[in-house]
C-alpha cells in the first residue's frame, strides 16, 4: 500500500496524472523504503543503483574532506529528486546522502530504467526534461558562490525558499549550522549576518522561521 501511494505522488509530481501504463512501469522497477533520522543513505564514491524520490523527511546532500569537514550540496525536500546524475554516469553516487528526518523514499533501479526508455518515449523525454532542469540548479549555484558575498547569497538564498507559498514568511529546511555550510560560511559568520539584517530591520528571526519584513522586500542586495 505505501508503495502504491508512492508511485502515484511520483506520477503527479513528474507526469502530471497516475496513467495506468506509467504506473505498471514505474512499479516494475521500483521499491519503497523508509530511512530513520542521521542514517546515511549512501555514501560519496559507493556504487549506485538507483535514483531516489523523496515522499517525506529532508536529506542532506553532502561532500567531506579527509578532515571530516563538510560541504553542503543542497537539501532535499519532499516531492524532489536526488541521485539523477546516475542516469548520466550509471555508476557511482558523487555525494553523500543523510537523512535529516526519519524519511520515506521511492528508490527507481537504474539498471532497469535504462532496458525500459527506448520501450517509453514519453519517459525518456520527461527524464530529459528533468536532468535539464537539475544542471541550471547546478550552474545557478556555481555563479552564487563565484560572485555573491555572504549577504548576497542568503538573501537570494530567501526569496527562493519564499517563492513556493509567498507568504512572506520561511521555514529553514535545516539547523542554522548547515544553512551556514551550505551559504559556504562558518555558523559564526551566519549569525552576525542574521543578527546585522535583524537590526537593519529587513527580517525578524524566531528560531528557523524567518519573517521577511518590508526593508528586505524593497531591498537591492540580491
């Protein structure tokens, strides 16, 4: 039954409708899986076998160095995709992956994926699409981080999370640490920006939710 339900939000997420040859598909080559909070999902350089679709929980996706020190990809929220590069490299899993929360997952086998696209023009295409879609994240990304300052990237780091609802007000998908490694800053550094932009009056911070007030919605800095 959970596994049901996963391939239908998947179908609506990716395809728009549950169509019932999708679906037969989709469930050949897929399993459900459920991961508890701080497991690791994979790790950077394992070999891969399958793409991950995220129905509940966040997972961080992460690199470290051989000091342990951690860089932040980006964190997974429900509904996304994580581990697509593996239709491209069909191998090996380039990040680490870690569950934030206790997370339910949709895992689609490479292997199997691959004998069905030239069966499924229209999945061949959507997947397509959806690579496509990744590599401008990714280039975006670069850019932020050759470019912008610390204050830049946070602030257009906002808009974005408030681009989903535009209520004005953002729910930090993750303690302000790993935002801080994500922004690629020290938490130190993170804090006396939150602490400067609260005093400029351009956002109230209350624990991970963050008010945009007025000042930031006028502002130039992004």
């Amino acid at each position: 039954m959970e596994q049901q339900k996963a391939i239908e939000q998947f179908l609506e997420r990716f395809f728009g409708s549950s169509d019932a040859d999708l679906y037969t598909l989709i469930e050949e080559i897929s399993f459900f899986q459920k991961r508890r909070r701080k497991e690791v999902l994979f790790f950077e350089g394992e070999d891969g076998h399958a793409v991950h679709f995220l129905l509940r929980g966040r997972v961080k996706l992460y690199r470290a160095n051989e000091d342990g020190k951690e860089a932040v990809i980006r964190f997974v929220q429900p509904g996304e995709f994580f581990a697509e590069i593996l239709l491209d490299l069909r191998n090996r899993y380039p990040v680490n992956a870690m569950a934030l929360e206790d997370c339910s997952l949709l895992l689609i086998d490479v292997g199997k994926l691959f004998a069905r696209l030239q069966q499924t023009p229209q999945l061949a295409m959507h997947l397509v699409g959806i690579l496509s879609q990744r590599l401008m994240f990714m280039l975006k990304r670069v850019e932020q981080l050759a470019i912008a300052d610390i204050r830049q990237r946070f602030m257009g780091y906002l808009r974005a999370l408030d681009q989903k609802h535009r209520t004005g007000v953002v729910q930090l998908p993750a303690p302000k640490r790993e935002i801080a490694l994500l922004l690629g800053t020290t938490p130190e550094t993170f804090s006396r920006l939150l602490k400067k932009l609260s005093e400029e009056e351009m956002i109230r911070v209350s624990g991970k939710s963050i008010q945009l007030l007025a000042a930031f919605e006028n502002g130039t800095d992004v």
